[in-house]
C-alpha cells in the first residue's frame, strides 16, 4: 500500500497536517488509535480523497541508511505500508506518544531522541498550578520538524503536535511540518 | 494497545470519556439504553461484585462494535457487554431467537422447499402470521432462499476443475453464500481460479455462530465455533489460508471465537482472511494480476459494515474497486445500518432498527449510485429494503469488471 504521506496520528496535528496536504494534491493516509476527536476536519480529510484508519495503530517502522522505508499497523497486517513521508504525531503521554518508565522516557513508535531530565525527581513541581517540567518533555526535531534517532536525522520523519519537546505551538508545528513536506520555504 | 495491559478486554482502562457513548447507533435511537460505558466498564463493576446487576437492557447492544473502534484506550467495550449478556442472561429466549440465530439449521430446511418457502415469507398473510405469533416483523422483506446449496454446485460443477492447480485457498462461504445467494461464491471461485489458485471447502463447515453469540446461546456457539477452528486449522497447516466474502463471518472467527467464546485461535487468526484482504494484498506484491473489461462503467458507493470497520480492512475493498477502470467510487462516513444480524427481524426492534440506517439510507439516496458495494450480507438486505438501491458484495463488482480471460492467462505459472 503506497502513499505520498503516512501520518500517525488523529488528533489535532495529524489531522491538521492530514487535510492540508491532502488538499494540496498529495495521497495521505491518516492512522488513528481510536475516533479521534476532530470530527470536522476528519470528514473534510476523507472528503478530499485522504485514506483514515480508525482504532488502529502503527506497531513500528523499518529504517534504512537515514530514511523510514515503510510502517506496519495492527489491522492491516501482511500488507507493507510505504510512503515518501511520514509524520509523527501521536501525542503525549496520554496518547502514548510518549512512554515513561523508571529507567526513562521513549518514543515507542521509532524510538526517536526524546529530551527530558535524566533525574526523575526533577519531572514534576510539587506546586500543582505551577508549571510543570514533563510538560517539556518530547521529541527533539530540527528546524523543519524532522526528528533524528541515536542522534542521526531521519530525512522523511517529521514530527508535529503534543510529542514535540519544547514550546513550539500547536499551529508553528503544524505549518513547519506542511511546508517542509511540500519543500515550501 | 491492547497488547499492553493484562486485564480481562482492558475493563480497567476506561477513563469515562464516554466516546463510545457518542458513537453509538442505538443509544441514538432508544433512551432506555444506557449506553456502552454503562453497559459495559462501568456497569462490570458492579456485576463483578454482584451478578444481580446484570441489567436487561444489555440485549439493546447491537455488537457492531463501533465503540471499541472509537475507544482511545483499547477498551473492549462490545466484548465487555457480550460477555455479560452471555454469562448472566438467563432470560427465557423464544423459540424465534433459536430460528433466527441457527442459520444452519433453517437454511437446510429452507433450501429443498425454496420455491415455496420464498413465496410464503413474502406474502402478506403469512407474514402477519410470524408477526402475530413469532415476533418477526412483518414489516421486513425477508432473505430468499437458493433451491440448491452453494457446496453441492461447488461438488458436483467446480470440483473437479481445481484438480489443475498446484496452488490453492480454503474457502469459508459462510450461510449467506450457501443457502441465500449461491452467486457470490461462484463469482469468488471464478475470480480465485483467474488469479491461479485453486479453491478447496473446509472439511467441515458450520454457521460461524454470530447469531447464536448475539442472541446468548453460547454452548451452541462454542460446539460449532470448535468444529470450524479444527477445519481451519488442517487448512492451514496445509499452506491454504482461509478466505470468505462476509466480514462478519471472517470478524467472528478472528476475533469473537477468542474473546468471548474463550477458544484460542492465535495459531491461525492471521490466516482468516476476507476476500479483498487476500485478494489486495496478492495483487500489491505482484503475484497476482488483474485484468479488467475497458468498457465497464459504473458508479458505486462504498458502505462500510460496521464489523469491517472493526477489521479496519474496508481499505481493502476501496483500493480494490478504484483498481476497475470506469468505477467512480464514493465513500461517504461510516454508519451503523441498523439491522445489527438477526435484531433488526425481532419485531421489539424493527423501529429502532429503521430509525438507526435512517441516515445511511438518506446518504446513500442522495448520492444516487448505480450499486452500493459492501462485504456485509445483513447490511445489503437492510439498505435494499429501506432504499430503492441495489447492493453487491465488492468481489462481485470485480467479477462483472474483470475480463477473466486476459486475467487467467497473466497468472499461468
């Protein structure tokens, strides 16, 4: 099963990013664990041509010399799923985009470089209302939102949304994400 | 998900979002149901601690599963219910329920009286009848029978010509195809045999039991589902993986015969395979090839049953039907038809059961198709009889587009 774009995810960002490059003429697929709870632009992406798999979930992927060469999901099993991109956004903790055990926190999709403090102690502030260190936590990306793993950059790996560390919003995620599939500047 | 937790259908996952609640058919339909959170996680609370909390209106879940299919946190919310219904309900069933959920039993009393028992359920006395009576809505075209089974003209027509092959697929034709519409398995084997791979029965093949499980008879339902995973798994220690046309069937077996029958099938729930599925994936890896008809037209709405939408395969058939040349292929949101198997019959449900495809119904007529596509046989009744279209099985689309002779001389090997 061939795609320009593969996206994991169906929250706000993949959704987001789903229905955006869907209208400008690429052939995405949205994977959703659950519904997702977008209902607007989630109609809108499969009314513009855009495949979505719903309750279903991407197991892992397979890389090769710097490039993600393909996904595998629960469902669709025995049926390789390629594409020329792929975006990562598959949220927080929640969601489990993001893992956190004793020995640290991961991403469980690729295991993509995830910044966060070494010491446990230092996740939260004991202050509930203060702000709270976790929330910083999450996938490092470059500028245009491509990720790297064992401090390698992965060329079509993009991550956008929750799972990213730092503050970059919501929409900047969204749009850095969109423009450097599309090789806008 | 799912993988990741050790409790019994992830019953202690369930955050009370109510999700499912918001996806449901009939909650939307009837206010006496209270809804899958309550039926389900959070009403197995209490059964836990007590089974008198076993609540009769649990028989309202339709089991088309579309709240496991939203449940962010791969809570098995259908199977939580289902499995109430079968471990507490010990309710009186009527002899109806029995009727309706033993297709194998009906279908073989059906099949040799065809002609008139067709002409008996559609006439307006008798159906007043088995209303009055029976408790079968007389308000619902019932199924027609086929005068003569799928498996004798597969003995005594198709038999001998897959002695030919050297490669070959079990298929599981399931009662639809063997006492009701006999066309679509000829069309599947005709299809199978283009593609170059023979078609062989099971040994022994009985009704997967989705109606049995739904209308709570388990025991029933345990006996044939064992009888159908001891076929299966001589098919399939044989190299042959086993296909059908019908997603609840293929859904039953991989899923329902484990989670609520309590039978293992891990050893060969990768090798029950819908049609399309098996069907999509020979032609993506290039040992299969199709050739079809460059002057057919037609437009088709794909509807996706709401068991395939758990498969998460309806991918499957919408890529093979864009594959026809000439098919403008339209899919609009998924939606719960309403008939839910054997509920929709009962007369207590018929309103519910409108009431729910209403919106599907409305859908589907304002995009006017030529023929609505879908892998379920219950929903190709309910939308033929509430709507003024017709209903194929994809597999049987793809056997009027291809043209069999290029596509059986491109997979010779």
């Amino acid at each position: 099963m061939r795609f320009d774009v593969v996206i994991i995810g169906g929250g706000p960002a993949g959704t987001g990013i789903g229905l955006e490059l869907q209208r400008s003429g690429l052939d995405c697929l949205v994977v959703s664990e659950g519904l997702g709870l977008e209902e607007s632009p989630r109609r809108e992406f499969v009314e513009a041509g855009g495949t979505l798999l719903q309750g279903d979930t991407v197991l892992g992927g397979t890389i090769s010399e710097g490039k993600v060469t393909g996904v595998a999901t629960r469902n669709l099993k025995g049926t390789p799923i390629e594409a020329s991109c792929y975006v990562l956004a598959t949220g927080r903790f929640f969601s489990k985009g993001l893992i956190s055990t004793m020995d640290g926190i991961f991403e469980p999709v690729f295991g993509c470089d995830v910044l966060y403090d070494r010491d446990s102690t230092n996740w939260t502030n004991p202050d509930f209302y203060a702000p709270q260190p976790f929330e910083d936590f999450g996938v490092v990306t470059d500028d245009q939102g491509r990720v790297s793993i064992g401090g390698r950059t992965i060329s079509n790996l993009f991550a956008a949304g929750e799972v990213l560390a730092g503050k970059i919003g919501m929409q900047t995620g969204i749009e850095r994400v969109v423009n450097a599939v599309l090789g806008r500047k | 998900m799912q993988d990741k937790n050790v409790s019994v259908n992830n019953f202690e996952q369930c955050l009370k979002c109510d999700i499912c609640s918001s996806v449901c058919p009939m909650l939307a339909a009837n206010p006496r149901y209270p809804g899958p959170k309550q039926a389900g996680p959070d009403g197995e609370r209490y059964r836990l601690k007590d089974p008198a909390y076993y609540d009769l209106t649990l028989k309202f879940c339709l089991n088309c599963k579309r709240c496991e299919v939203a449940c962010p946190s791969g809570v098995r919310i259908g199977d939580i219910i289902q499995t109430a219904r079968l471990k507490y309900g010990r309710q009186n069933r009527p002899l109806r329920d029995f009727v309706l959920a033993d297709t194998d039993l009906t279908g073989s009393l059906a099949t040799p009286l065809a002609p008139v028992v067709n002409r008996a359920l559609g006439c307006r006395p008798v159906k007043a009848v088995m209303d009055r009576l029976v408790g079968v809505d007389s308000r619902r075209t019932l199924p027609s029978y086929s005068g003569r089974k799928f498996v004798r003209w597969f003995r005594e027509s198709a038999a001998h010509r897959q002695l030919g092959f050297r490669r070959f697929v079990s298929f599981f034709h399931g009662c639809y195809v063997n006492y009701n519409f006999p066309e679509l398995g000829r069309d599947f084997v005709r299809i199978i045999n283009a593609c170059g791979f023979g078609v062989h029965l099971l040994e022994d093949e009985r009704c997967c039991g989705v109606a049995l499980i739904s209308n709570g008879f388990g025991a029933q339902a345990r006996h044939q589902a064992e009888i159908n995973v001891r076929s299966i798994r001589k098919a399939v220690s044989a190299g042959e993986p086993v296909v059908g046309c019908s997603s609840t069937c293929i859904f039953t077996m991989r899923d329902e015969y484990d989670h609520l029958l309590g039978i293992d099938t891990s050893d060969v729930r990768d090798s029950i395979l819908l049609a399309s599925k098996w069907l999509y994936d020979k032609v993506e890896s290039g040992s299969v090839k199709l050739v079809f008809k460059s002057d057919y037209h037609l437009k088709v709405a794909y509807h996706t049953a709401c068991h395939m939408n758990k498969l998460g395969w309806s991918v499957y058939s919408i890529l093979l039907l864009k594959m026809i040349p000439g098919l403008e292929l339209i899919v609009p949101e998924q939606q719960c038809c309403g008939i839910a198997g054997t509920f929709g019959f009962k007369k207590e449900n018929y309103g519910y059961s409108q009431e729910i495809g209403k919106s599907l119904f409305d859908t589907l007529e304002a995009i006017s198709p030529d023929i609505v596509a879908t892998d379920c046989e219950t929903c190709k009744w309910q939308i033929e009889m509430s709507t003024d279209l017709k209903v194929m099985n994809p597999i049987s689309i793809l056997a009027e587009a291809l043209d069999f002779e290029k596509t059986q001389k491109s997979n010779i090997r």
